[in-house]
C-alpha cells in the first residue's frame, strides 16, 4: 500500500461524465461546474467540505473521503484528493497527441506533491490515451488512473461517481503504472480497449486478467502486477513526446476485396504502418505486393497486429509469408490503441530502423505476451536475411 494518508490528484479533461445537453447534443459544461460537483458525487459520510487551495494558481478542491484496503479490511485512513481541471475542456474524440502531452506534463509537475494521479477523461478515445502515457511515462513508480462515465453525473443514474470513487482507491494502491479502471474493474492501461459506447461495462481486456477488481473486497492481483517484466522504474519521471500530430503514423485495415490502389492511397505518406490483418496475422499476397511496390527506395515500418479482439498474431498460415518477407514485425496480442501509440513512441524515441523494429517486437510496458514477443525475437533473429531494404 502507498502511504497511510494517500494523496490524490485528479485532473479532469472533459468527457461525458461532465456533459449536458443544450439542445445540439451533449457537450462539456462550462470549468469549474464540474469540480464542485465532486462533493455531491462521492457519497462518503466522513467527506469534508471541499476548500480553495490558495497556494497554487490554478483552481483546485481538496476532498477527503474513506478508502477500502486491498485485503478487505477498511481503511480509515483518508485519501486525500485535489481537483485539477483543465482550461478546455473537451469530448475525448477531439483529443490528439497534444493532449496526451498536456497530461502527461501535468502529471509530471505535480509527480512529487502526490502518491498517485486520476484523470478524467472521454470514454471515446480513452484506451488510446491510456495506451499513450503508458509509454510516455518514463520510470514511472505511482499509479496513472484513467476513467470516465457513459452517464453525465447530472444524471441520477450516473456511473461516474462510482468509476471516480473506484479509480481513487486504485489510485492508493502500489501499482507503479498506467491503469482504466471502470465500472468495478481495473485494467492495465495499454491491453484495454472501449466494446460498448452504451452499456456501463464500456471496456474488455481479451488478453490480460484485471489488475484490480472492485466488490465487496478490493482485490489486486498480485500475479499480474509482480510478475509481468515491466521495464525497471529506476530515475525521475520523464516525459518521452511521442511522434506529432499529422504524423506519419498510420492504421491500415485490411478488409476482403480491398485494391492495391487503395492500399497504396493509403501508405503512401507514411513511414510506419499498423496493419489490422485477419486472424492470426494473414493476408492476401498480392497486397503485400502493393507495398512493396509503393515502397519507392524507402524503409517503411510495417507492424502485423490482429483485428480479433482475443489471440495473438502467430504467423501460423502460409497467408502471412508474405509479410513475414517484407519484414512486418509480429505485435503478438497487442491491441490496436497500443500498437498505435507505442509506435509513435517508438518514432520519436529511436532514429535506427532496426532498433525500432526490435523495441515494437519486445514488450515495454507490458502491453503484450512476453512468451508470444520471445518466440517472435528468436523468429526474427532466423529470419534476418528476409528483411525488406
Ligand atoms: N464522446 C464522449 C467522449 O469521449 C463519450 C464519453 O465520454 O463517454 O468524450
């Protein structure tokens, strides 16, 4: 457990959970409204008054609330959170890596005043950004708790209290990464991704167990945050940017009887490539070949990710030689948003090719199976003469 007086930042962006409609549809309500609802939205008997923090410039609240230990027994200790809210407030599907930066900067400055973080935020685009400070946060050594709501808290049926209320107790817990945690579940922040833009249950994790379920026990999977090889957190946090807005990043899905004229459109402007592929990683030869051509003397990095929510991509089919020979790295059972972000980490962190390639093939943060990433590091060692120029 962190510290006994556990102390909080929250830092809310916008999104649903603070939305109304004013007759054009649902849109963030102007600052500040939010956050002093935060006093009415998490129902503890014991909870303070919130109180102006004059010390700093920008407009915070301070709550207290109870926390549940892990072990079931309760807490009296209180976990003390502070209110952050950012000056524009906005629907998550506006975000772009500037906000991710925003985030991640804002952690950053306030990393030593707090033992953990929780950022509110649109459910839209929220495995992306998750995915995203979990990369972009070096050494991290406290919790990074991403959550939202489906239902406005204006709203009596709102699960926002509830997913706030869970993500603070999270936010106490010794989980040295970036977490989702939604209704009673908390996910690692890079295996998540949205499955429902209506149900309550808005976010599904295929490949990985939860980090922390919510009942009436607080329980943290030990197995899963001990003995995943995430990266050595030794030194102070950095900040790593990832590659720009209008980068030259992109996602390519295949689908059946898509045209090499489409696939070439597509491509053409971009130096790194997510392929979305059937399966466990195949597809037609002959867009392969569309590739190739639209290469034009230029190393373009391909990465081989499956469209199936569950599975790893295995290269186990005679239809996915022929990425194997253009040299697209095997991404395991990596989700999308991961796989995206990761590799406009990548881009930004590592000129080399090769060392691209070899930091998208191995696990960083735990964002894909090490056992599935090993055997694609022994594949590609074989397999080194068969890389494209
Ligand atoms: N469109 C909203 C957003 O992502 C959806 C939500 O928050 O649930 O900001």
């Amino acid at each position: 457990m962190a510290s006994s007086k556990a102390k909080t930042l929250v830092i809310y962006t916008g999104g649903t959970f603070g939305m109304k409609d004013d007759g054009a549809g649902l849109k963030p309500v102007d600052r500040f409204k939010v956050s002093d609802e935060f006093s009415r939205i998490v129902p503890l008997s014991d909870m303070k008054k919130p109180e102006e923090i004059k010390s700093r410039k920008e407009i915070m609240r301070r709550f207290t609330t109870r926390k549940q230990d892990w072990n079931g027994t309760v807490d009296e200790s209180p976990i003390t959170y502070d209110v952050y809210e950012f000056k524009r407030l906005i629907d998550s599907s506006l975000m772009n890596q500037d906000d991710w930066k925003s985030i991640a900067e804002t952690i950053q400055k306030y990393y030593e005043d707090y033992d953990g973080f929780v950022v509110v935020m649109g459910t839209d685009t929220m495995a992306y950004a998750s995915s995203a400070l979990s990369f972009m946060l070096e050494n991290l050594s406290k919790p990074v708790v991403f959550t939202g709501a489906q239902i406005t808290i204006f709203d009596a049926m709102s699960d926002g209290p509830e997913n706030l209320l869970c993500s603070l107790i999270v936010s106490t817990l010794d989980i040295p990464e970036v977490l989702l945690c939604f209704n009673k579940k908390a996910f690692r922040g890079n295996r998540v991704v949205k499955t429902d833009c209506v149900g309550l249950d808005a976010y599904t994790s295929s490949n990985m167990p939860l980090l922390v379920t919510l009942d009436t026990r607080v329980t943290l999977d030990t197995r899963v945050t001990q003995t995943e090889s995430l990266e050595k957190q030794i030194g102070t946090l950095q900040v790593q940017e990832m590659y720009p807005e209008g980068n030259e990043v992109g996602l390519l899905v295949i689908y059946p009887g898509i045209t090499t004229e489409q696939v070439k459109n597509t491509i053409k402007d971009l130096q790194a490539v997510v392929l979305l592929t059937f399966g466990s990683g195949n597809i037609d030869g002959k867009i392969v070949q569309a590739m190739v051509d639209e290469q034009n003397n230029r190393k373009r990095l391909y990465i081989n990710v499956t469209q199936c929510l569950k599975g790893s991509v295995t290269s186990s089919y005679q239809a996915s030689n022929a990425l194997k020979e253009l040299g697209a790295v095997n991404c395991s059972d990596i989700t999308t948003e991961a796989a995206f972000t990761k590799l406009s980490y990548v881009l930004a962190k590592e000129q080399d090719f090769e060392e691209r390639k070899k930091m998208m093939r191995t696990s960083r943060r735990g964002e894909m199976s090490d056992e599935d990433s090993e055997r694609e590091n022994r594949n590609s060692e074989n397999n080194q003469g068969l890389s494209q120029n």
